[in-house]
C-alpha cells in the first residue's frame, strides 16, 4: 500500500457538526489522500473519521489515531475504543500522543506502562506501526534513541533549532518513519502557507506531511502546492524566516523543550506554552468543547504551574530569554477562564 504524503490531520474538523465534517474527509479521499490522523483526543473528530472512512470500503485507507493514556490499562481501553469507533480490527499506525516531558517518557515505559501495552497490542495484530509523537526535541531524542519507534511525529517550520533537525537524521538513520506536524506552527504563520508547505515538501527526510484542513477549498488549495512544490526562492525562505523571527521577538515559545529539561519540578513548560498558543489561535473551539481528552490536559497544565517554586533554572536554559517564571502565572489565569468558562464563552 502507498501512502500519500500528504495526510489529512482532523484537529480542525472537531469543532464542526457531523454534517460539514464528513464530506470533509470524504473530499480528501476522492482527490487521493489515503492517510487520515485522527486522536482520541480531538473530540468527534475520530467518529467523524470511522464514518468517512467506512463509505469508502472499497479503498485502501491507512488511519492514524493516538492516545494520551500513559498507563497500560487506559492505553489498552483507548486502543479498543478507537478501533470501535472506526469499525476497524487494526489501526495502521498508533501514537503515544504528545509525550512532551520525561515524566511522561517514564511513565509511558515504566512497567505495565503505555508502551509495554502498546507492544502487546501490536504483537496481537491490532497495531500495524507503533508511534510517539511530541513537541520537545530532548524527550524526541530519547524516545529516538531508546524507544521500538515505527514513527515519529514532531514539529517542522523554521522556528526549529538545529537540534530538533539532528533528531529528524537520528530518526532516519534509524529506519524511523518521520512525520512531520505543525508546519504553520500550530495557525501562526496563517498569511505564507503555501510557502510552509513547500519547505516541508521539498525536505527528502520528511515521509509524511500532516495538514489540518476544515473545508474542501482547503483540500484543494494544499495538495496543489504540495503536489508541484516549486524550490523556494532567497526572498521567500528569507520572508519565512523573518517571520519566525517576529514570532521569537514577541515572546514566543519555540518549543525547544530546554526549560522542561532543566526543570527540577518536571514542570512542562513548554508543553504549557505551545497550549495556550492554542488557544490563543482557536479559543475554546480548539478540541475543548466536548473533548474529554484536552479538557483532562488543560487541568494537568494548571495543577503542572502549581509547582513552581521560582528556582529560575529554566530561564536560565532559555535561548530567547522569556521571562518564564512570570508567563506561567499569566497562563494559568488564562487557562481558569477556559476550564470555566462564562456562559458568553459558551455562546
């Protein structure tokens, strides 16, 4: 089976009805797109897929899902969900999702942990290829390293350092399948997508290329760049450049995951800011109306903030100086609002 490179990522058809969701996918398939990422995580946007897909029982449809269990019990009852869901006996591919701190690595590989059960699962024949994705390049690297990784999913856009670069080669020389995620970084390079999507098209170290999409227009616009990728031009690699630079010079996280390894708490700071970056961009429509899964994380984040003790260490290890210890109070007031929201935030 040959996949398309380009996957359809479902993020943003969570926060549709059923009815603008489904012929959605159903679009991607009829234009080729045989690779669907969906998560237990992102709300209905996983039953939306197991309808979709099951329209088309004639084609070969490879689907990626994910759960963010880190025991193996609760992995075990996400994986059977999953496969109920989209009335399938196996799943392609299966992430551990979003491991984005080494508490998370080691409860995810403790005994009877997620991978343990992730293993089994696999060797039952209700997991094709095993997969970890993330946003922090150290806890990537040693997954990388360690881990019977099939896939890995991780960041690639030009806010990228060149340690997160060396971890794609790590991957590679491996014989890891790379997927790359967050090309517009997660909505804010919004105004030069097509340019993103040429860089990352354009990189042989790249398998597959996730790209949210809500409407066919967008479909339709994406896979006519990715399937002509013209080579960028000086001034077009250079204008993605100034934007990254724009991001960092307003205080943005560029997920480099320094602060959450030097944290002696285990504190995902990182992890919190690439969430309120999130919602920073979509709002309380971002996956967190009806999704029990980003709710539970959204808590995890505010109870993480709590224990800081403003050592400063991560300030210290951050290579665009953020005033971190004083953001993360800041976070934390904005995260209150979401987990409990006005009734004018529900309208």
């Amino acid at each position: 089976m040959k996949l398309s490179r380009m996957v359809l990522g479902t993020i943003p058809l969570a926060r549709l009805p059923e009815a603008e969701a489904v012929p959605v996918i159903e679009h991607a398939i009829h234009k080729g797109i045989n690779f669907i990422d969906t998560a237990r995580a992102y709300g209905d946007a996983e039953r939306y897929t197991g309808i979709a897909i099951n329209n088309f029982k004639d084609h070969k449809i490879a689907i990626a899902t994910k759960s963010m269990e880190r025991s193996g019990e609760k992995l075990r009852e996400d994986l059977e969900k999953s496969l109920s869901i989209l009335k399938r006996d196996s799943v392609n591919y299966f992430f551990l999702h979003q491991v984005d701190s080494f508490p998370d690595l080691d409860s995810c590989t403790d005994k009877k942990g997620a991978l343990e059960a992730a293993l089994k699962a696999k060797k039952e024949g209700l997991i094709k290829n095993l997969g970890l994705s993330g946003h922090f390049t150290p806890v990537l690297k040693e997954a990388v390293e360690n881990l019977p990784l099939d896939i890995l999913l991780g960041r690639f856009n030009l806010t990228m350092g060149i340690d997160e670069y060396n971890v794609i080669d790590m991957a590679v020389k491996k014989g890891i399948t790379v997927g790359a995620m967050k090309i517009f970084e997660g909505g804010f390079i919004t105004k030069h997508t097509d340019l993103c999507i040429r860089n990352a098209a354009l990189n042989n170290n790249i398998d597959h290329i996730l790209l949210g999409c809500e409407t066919k227009e967008q479909i339709n616009k994406n896979l006519t760049v990715f399937n002509h990728p013209e080579p960028l031009t000086t001034d077009e690699l250079t204008l993605l450049a100034e934007k990254a630079q724009q991001l960092y010079e307003n205080s943005f996280c560029a997920q480099c995951g320094y602060c959450t390894a030097s944290c002696p708490k285990d504190i995902p700071i990182s992890h919190v800011f690439n969430l309120t970056g999130k919602l920073t961009v979509y709002g309380n429509e971002y996956g967190f109306k009806g999704s029990p899964g980003a709710e539970l994380y959204l808590s995890q984040m505010m109870e993480a903030i709590d224990l800081c003790d403003d050592c400063g260490k991560c300030e210290e290890h951050c290579p665009n100086r953020l005033k971190i210890r004083k953001q993360l109070k800041k976070e934390k007031e904005k995260f209150s609002s979401y987990s409990n929201p006005t009734k004018d935030n529900n309208n």
